[in-house]
C-alpha cells in the first residue's frame, strides 16, 4: 500500500458556507431514482427499462461487463442525455422534463437542465479537468460562474476543499502538470464544492496507474463515511465490498441483480453475474 | 550598379509611404476582425444542428474559397455598385470596399481554422462543464473558447500575415495604402529599386512586429504554473504540440 495522502473533513457546512445539502433530510428517503429509463442510440438500445433508487446517504457500486449501459445511466441520471422513456427522479421530484400539451414527456431545454444539474455531482472516468485552468481555477468555476459567489469567496472554499482532499500545495498547478490521481482528487473537488445532493462516479479509477488507485478511493471512501449518497460504475470489486451499500449488475441495459455486497459477492443469483465476478477476480 | 541611398531612405521616410502604412495596417486589422466575426459565425452554423444553416455555411465556404482575392475586390468595388444603386455613393470608398472583399475572403478560411479549433476540443471538455451545471453560453465562453483560441493561434497569425501581404491588391482598385503609393513613386521617377525596396522594408518591419505581438499572446496560452518566462521558444512550440 502506498502512503496516502490525509484527506479532511468534506461535507463541512463552515467550509462551503451554506448547510450541506447531501446529508440534509431523512436517511430512508430515496435522493435519486431511475424509473423505467429507456436509451437508444439509433437501432442500438443501451438501456432497457433501468429501474433503481439510492436512499440518502447510501453508496450504490455499479458493475457489469464494458458496454452493459453502466455510463449511459449515469449520464442520463446526470441530465447529460435524454431519455427515449422512464425518468430520473431527485427527491422524489421528477428532473429533466417537462410535460407536454399532449401529455408526453419532453426534455427540457440546454439552459434549464443546466440549473438542475448544479444538485449532482459528476467524476469521469478521464477527469476531465479544463487544461487552461490551474487546479485551483477548476475547483472555482462552478462557484463563480454557476454558484455566482464572488471570486474571493469562490478562491477561500476552494482552496480549503483542496486542501481537504490533500492538494493544498498543488493549487497553482495546471491539470497537465498533476498526476492522474491527484487530477481525479482536483474533479472530485470540483464537484463537492458545487455541494450537490448526490454524487455520481464513472469508473473514477479506471484510468489510473494502478498505484494512484488508492489516494482517489481514499477520498471517495471518506465522502461514503460522511453520508453522501453516491453512485459509482466501478471495476474495483475491493472497493464495493468495503464500501457500497448495495451493488447493482447491469448487462445489456438492464439491471440484473441488486443486492446488499455480502449476497452480492457471496451468493449471485444469476448465473450471469457469477460469470462476471469470476472474470473479474 | 545604381542604388540610390538618399532616394531609397527619403522614400522610407516619406509622409506618403507613412500615410500609405497606416492604410495598410487599417486595412489589415479591419479585415481581419471582420474576417474572424464571420469565420466565428460560419464555424458555429457549420457545426448547427439545422441543415439550412449548416448548408448556409458550407455554401458560403466552397464559394468564397474558390475565387481569388483579385476577383472579390473587383466584384466588391466594380461589380456591386452596379447592382445595388445605393452603393454609388461618394461614402462608397476603396477602402470599405476593400474591407468587404478581405472580410469575406478572410471569414471562409477562419471558418475553417476555427472549426478545426472547435473539432480540437476534447468531447470530455463539454462534457464536464454541463455537468457542473454551466450555461450553454458560459460552455462556450469559459471552457470551450480558451482552448479553441490556443490552437487556431498559430494559423490565424498565418492568416494575419498573408492578409498584411494581400493588402497591396487593393492598390488595383486605387486605394492608396503602400504599394500605391511606391507605384505612384515609381511611375513618376524610374527608380524602381528604390521605391520598392523602401516598402519591402515596411512589409519586413510590419510582420516582425506582428510575430513579437504573437510570441506574446502564446505566451499567454502556456497553461504552465511556471509561466512561459523561463521556456525558450523551442519549448514552448513543444508544449503547445503535446498538449493535444
């Protein structure tokens, strides 16, 4: 095990300067929630009726074969595509559409979804860090352009949040000049400081060097102790059994199984997702 | 051989060739703001989910691509006052007819430099800046934009340069920016080489001070915490090739 960086307090209401959204409200409240979600991408049907929910404060692990829908759900959960059918419910209120005259569901437009999405974080799998900001300027942006705190506000949350997440000393730095881990450790920043309701995960590891893999899950593992609700397409199995509350295998758009992680990796019902553990150990 | 120094050094400080500069420079930047606008405009239509705006766009290219810059300014100049009236007028000059022509010349090759930007741009950028809830508006302008400008600098500075050079075609349509001005001297006192020689000058000393200005702005789009300052050119030209 490499020596990893300490990671502070994240959820911290004197640090964002306004109560955490994540954590507020009952525990066995649903915070997101898939109904029926239907995906196409011209003749090819990526998602078939996905139908989950993650109670607040809960980590939801999300496995399953490359190409099985796992991303495609989460960028629909995220607002980043629209839906053929089903819809993404946050708090119990349906986001994302609107209904029509007609009474059929249509998306809503480019500049509204944009405001709802401000309560879900995002982590990508490739960071996805803006190259002209420095480390700091990205932890920034959302709060000064979405957020519309003024910029020495923006600059004091931040710099404390990446300190939190061990980089104080890198925010001068541009994204080219960090580590894969520690970019991944700058976007996960990027998005807590946003304080949004959930977060969701896209195979956050997946493009580390394999010992950069533990500074970024240690990150994530603290969020998951706070209380944040989180969902997270992964391959690290170690990392579901430790953390996630429930686990969820998708394979060919559909979720197939959804279980507490003992009877997950103990005991699969389907003979699919003993398959895929068995290729994945 | 016959070069004479006193008439070549008069010329280069001659008011004429100084007012003849200052044309060309007018000219130069009008045309290129105008040019990248248009460009700008073009590359987004391009990049349009309607079919008529993108078919606008691409029309406007394939045109505008094809016919010689000479060609556009005699049809700006010559041709468009005989088809729209209004453009008789004394307001009508060389200059803004020239301005049109090298705009529109200009905008159908920025159009495809910065669309070549925009195509630059990795899909994960977009990406990432909607999911932090930014406007569609503020995608383009704080995320998109910066790193579209970094690598449509190099080109666009190309374009700026033949653009100072393609300038002197307005002196066909009698404006009076350098070229005129040394013709003018030329046809009345022979010594070609003199006269020439004093504008090749002025091109020289233009473009020179243009590529400092450029090496300044590249400097600016060095996304390094060391700043540029401590790079040497060769450097810099190398971080600007890896970062894509």
């Amino acid at each position: 095990m490499t020596q990893q960086p300490p990671v502070g307090h994240l959820l911290d209401e004197a640090l964002l300067g306004e109560p955490v959204a994540s954590t507020a409200g009952g525990a066995d409240e649903f915070v997101l929630e898939a109904v029926g979600l239907h995906k196409r991408y011209g003749h090819n049907e990526v998602l078939r009726g996905v139908t989950f929910g993650v109670q607040r404060g809960d980590v939801k692990a999300v496995l399953g074969p490359s190409g099985s829908g796992k991303s495609t759900m989460l960028r629909c959960l995220a607002l980043l595509e629209p839906v053929e059918s089903g819809e993404v419910r946050l708090e119990g209120r349906r986001i994302g559409v609107r209904e029509a005259r007609d009474g059929r569901l249509v998306s809503l437009p480019e500049r509204v979804l944009a405001r709802e999405r401000r309560e879900i974080g995002m982590v990508f799998q490739r960071f996805n860090l803006f190259p002209h900001l420095t480390a700091l300027g990205n932890v920034m942006i959302g709060l000064t352009e979405v957020r519309d705190r003024d910029r020495k506000e923006a600059r004091t949350i931040a710099q404390s949040m990446l300190a939190r997440v061990g980089l104080a000393e890198r925010e001068r730095f541009f994204p080219s000049e960090l580590s894969g881990g520690q970019q991944q450790r700058v976007a996960i920043a990027r998005a807590l400081v946003m304080n949004p309701k959930v977060m969701l995960f896209d195979e956050p590891t997946s493009a580390l060097d394999p010992e950069l893999v533990g500074e970024v899950l240690a990150v994530m593992e603290e969020l998951a102790r706070e209380g944040m609700t989180m969902v997270v397409v992964t391959h690290e199995v170690g990392f579901a059994k430790r953390v996630a509350d429930r686990v969820i295998m998708m394979d060919a758009g559909s979720i197939i199984e959804d279980a507490p992680p003992d009877e997950f990796f103990g005991n699969p019902r389907q003979e699919r997702t003993r398959k895929f553990l068995e290729a994945v150990d | 051989m016959e070069f004479d120094t006193s008439i070549f050094f008069e010329a280069l400080t001659s008011p004429a060739y100084l007012e003849g500069v200052q044309i060309t420079i007018a000219l130069t930047v009008v045309a290129m703001v105008f040019g990248l606008i248009l460009g700008l405009v073009v590359a987004l239509l391009r990049g349009s989910a309607n079919r008529v705006l993108r078919g606008i766009a691409w029309t406007y290219i394939w045109i505008f691509r094809a016919l010689p810059s000479l060609l556009l300014l005699f049809l700006v100049w010559d041709g468009l006052p005989q088809l729209v009236p209004a453009l008789k007028g004394d307001w009508f000059s060389a200059f803004i007819a020239a301005s049109v022509a090298l705009s529109i010349n200009e905008g159908a090759y920025a159009a495809e430099i910065i669309r070549g930007g925009l195509l630059s741009v990795d899909e994960g950028q977009r990406l990432a800046a909607r999911a932090l809830g930014l406007s569609p508006t503020k995608v383009f302008s704080k995320v998109i934009a910066p790193q579209m400008i970094r690598v449509t600098i190099p080109p666009l500075s190309n374009d700026f340069v033949s653009m100072l050079k393609l300038t002197s075609l307005a002196s066909v349509i009698s404006l009076q920016e350098l070229l005129a001005r040394s013709h003018s001297a030329v046809s009345t006192t022979f010594k070609f080489a003199e006269y020439y020689a004093a504008a090749a000058v002025y091109y020289l000393v233009l473009v020179s001070v243009f590529m400092v200005v450029q090496a300044q702005i590249e400097r600016r789009f060095v996304w390094m915490s060391q700043g540029s300052s401590g790079l040497s050119r060769v450097q810099r030209v190398r971080q600007f090739a890896t970062i894509r």
